[in-house]
C-alpha cells in the first residue's frame, strides 16, 4: 500500500513539474505587424 | 548541351524536365535502375531524352552530370565524371554526400571543372537566398536556416532519419555537434505554410554556408517536424511515402552589420520541394555546362552563383522568393 501511495505521489509530482514546464515554455510569438512580399524589382538590383 | 541525369525520382523527373523545357538545344541522357519508371519518363519528355542503361557510378559522353540518385552514391559518381574533366552537380541533402563531395574540390580545381554541391530546395535555394541577403551588410554574422516539406518518396525518408540523427551546427569558429530533434523553434514561413515548430536535423547547410562566410559566428539549420516525427524517427518507416509530398517552404534569416547598427533580414520561398529543386538544380547545370559558375572546384550555391541572376531565372520558372517586412 506504502509503495502504491509513493507511486502515485510520484506521478504526481512529475505531472506538475510537466505541466510547469509545458506552460512557461515558449513556442515563440506570431509576428505581430508586417508580412511577407515578393521580392521585386529593386530587389534584384 | 548534353546532360546526364544519374536518377529520376520526384526531383530528378522535374529537373529533367526544366532543362528540356524551352531550350531545344539542350539533350538528357536518363539513368536509373528503376527501368519502368526511366521509360516512362523519358516518353514523358520526348524526342530530347535517351535512355542509359548502364550502372549509377558509370562514365557516359556529357556536357555535365547531374546526380539525383539515391542519397550515398553520390561521391563515387562525381569521381567518375571527374577523372573526365566534367562537371558534376549534385541535389543530394545528405550530410555525408555533401562532405564527401566538399572533398572533391582540390582535384576540381586541378582540372578547372566545377562539383556544385546541394542544388537542391535546402540546400540550394536556402544557400542563394542567403547569400542575397547577405549582400547589404558589411558583416555577416548568424545565419538560420529553417525548411519544411519534402519532396519524393527519398526525401522523405532522409527527413525521417535525419531527426534522429546528429545535428550540424557553427558556432564561435567551430563545428558542433548537437542531437537532432532538439531546439524546438516556431519558425514563420511565407504564406500559406506559416508557423512551424522546426528542429535540429542531420542537416547540410551549415557545411556549405560556412566556407562561403568567412568569419561568420554562427550557422544553424533546422526542419519543421511534428511530435509523431520526432517520436517515430528513430523508427523505421512506419507509413508508406507518398509518391510526392505537399508544399513546403524554405526560410534564411541573415543577422549581420552595417553601418555600425545590427539588423536583421529574413527570406523565405514556399513552393513543393520536388518543383522548387528541379528548378535550383537545372538552372545550376545549365550554368556548369556554359561555364557561368563563379569559380571551378567543389562548393555550394553560395560560393558558386552570382545571387540576383540566378533568384531571377527562378522567378521566370515560377519559384518566388519573399522578404519578410516588419
């Protein structure tokens, strides 16, 4: 029962620690302004 | 002018068939072991392609070789065609392929011919796009490729393998090695392909940028990959490859100086890999057999093109490149 009970804490631990990190990792930030356009003209100059 | 094509999977048939289009001077000869497949595409492309039916690494009477075979064969071949004073142009990505090719260069040098190595989407297309980019700074400092998409059913296959394996990264003057899969990155790609997480590959890119930056700090690369792909790479296949894949996307961001300010320029082109390589490799072949390239010996497209002509024939064969403005 005693190991069944520090498994479970276990897990659980490791969950929180999980969701910790998932939540402040960052995937990065859509660029806000701007976009992209073709290269024309005074582009290839 | 006559060239060889040693393979026509999904970016050797587009390849041949670039060259051919337009230009009624100009001759394939079509190798592959797949013999069905050869017939069928050297019907497809009429009266200026033959059929070869020796081995890959085999010599044949050409103008230059073009190598899109299977990943591995690819420095014996050029050696072959070499030792006959032609020149080789390779769309391999693979690491391997490409070190053994860089190898190549003193003795291309020696007999004035050129290996042109990675004119492919990435490398190749990223390679021009970076050095275009470069040109306004008076300092290059990082350079950050990142690609997504595949073309035939190899490429695919590469892309798996490659995420499992060791990544090539430039950093501070020295090659480092780091493990695939890691780095997680969202990278913004042109429209429609947009955001992707990209990773750290078994990627090629930094071999050739580097050579062609001197002084460059850093020079990394990485491939947009979903969990399933980082999770099942060091599996084998588990899915049969699709015959090509969808769009994919390739995107060089170039940190550097000028005028004392740092700045930064981001490039990017969306279109399939298979088209987009096809159009890379036979421009790079055309200018191999006409003795357009910058220098002989063996180099990426970095080293080897001038960047705005040759983003121009792009365009004209419908391969647009875009900036990123903010």
């Amino acid at each position: 029962m005693r190991m069944l009970r520090r498994a479970l804490v276990a897990l659980g631990l490791a969950g929180m620690i999980a969701a910790v990190l998932r939540a402040r990792g960052s995937g990065g930030v859509p660029p806000q302004t701007g976009g992209w356009r073709e290269l024309a003209g005074s582009d290839f100059e | 002018m006559r060239i060889a094509m040693i393979g026509v999977g999904a970016v050797g048939t587009r390849l041949a068939r670039q060259v051919v289009s337009g230009d009624e001077s100009c001759e394939v000869v079509l190798r592959d072991e797949q013999e069905a497949r050869v017939q069928a595409v050297a019907e497809s492309l009429g009266a200026q392609a033959s059929i070869d039916h020796q081995a890959y690494d085999a010599w044949v009477d050409v103008d230059v070789a073009v190598l899109a075979g299977p990943a591995g064969s690819h420095a014996a071949t050029a050696r072959t065609f070499l030792a006959r004073g032609v020149s080789v142009v390779s769309v391999s990505d693979a690491v391997d392929d490409v070190r053994a090719l860089l190898a190549l260069d003193a003795e291309a040098r020696e007999r004035q011919v050129s290996v042109v190595v990675g004119a492919g989407f990435a490398p190749g297309l990223s390679c021009v796009l970076a050095v275009h980019a470069a040109s306004g700074f008076d300092h290059v400092d990082e350079i950050h490729i990142a690609k997504v998409g595949t073309g035939g059913p190899a490429c695919a296959r590469h892309h798996h393998h490659a995420l499992s394996r060791q990544a090539v990264d430039w950093r501070d003057g020295a090659w480092l090695n780091r493990p695939g899969g890691s780095g997680r990155e969202l990278c913004w790609f042109p429209d429609p392909i947009g955001g992707q997480d990209c990773y750290r590959a078994a990627l090629a890119d930094a071999l050739l940028l580097v050579p062609a930056f001197p002084g460059v700090a850093r020079v990394t690369a990485r491939v947009g990959a979903t969990r399933r792909d980082r999770l099942t790479a060091r599996l084998p296949m588990l899915w049969p490859t699709h015959p090509e894949g969808g769009p994919g996307a390739v995107r060089v961001e170039v940190r550097g100086r000028r005028g004392g300010a740092t700045d930064t320029v981001v490039y990017g082109a969306m279109d399939r890999p298979a088209v987009a390589a096809g159009a890379v490799g036979a421009i790079a072949a055309k200018l191999a057999g006409e003795g357009g390239l910058r220098r002989s010996g063996a180099a990426g497209l970095a080293e080897l093109v001038e960047p705005v002509p040759f983003l121009a024939e792009l365009k004209h064969r419908g391969v647009r490149a875009a900036v990123f403005q903010a």
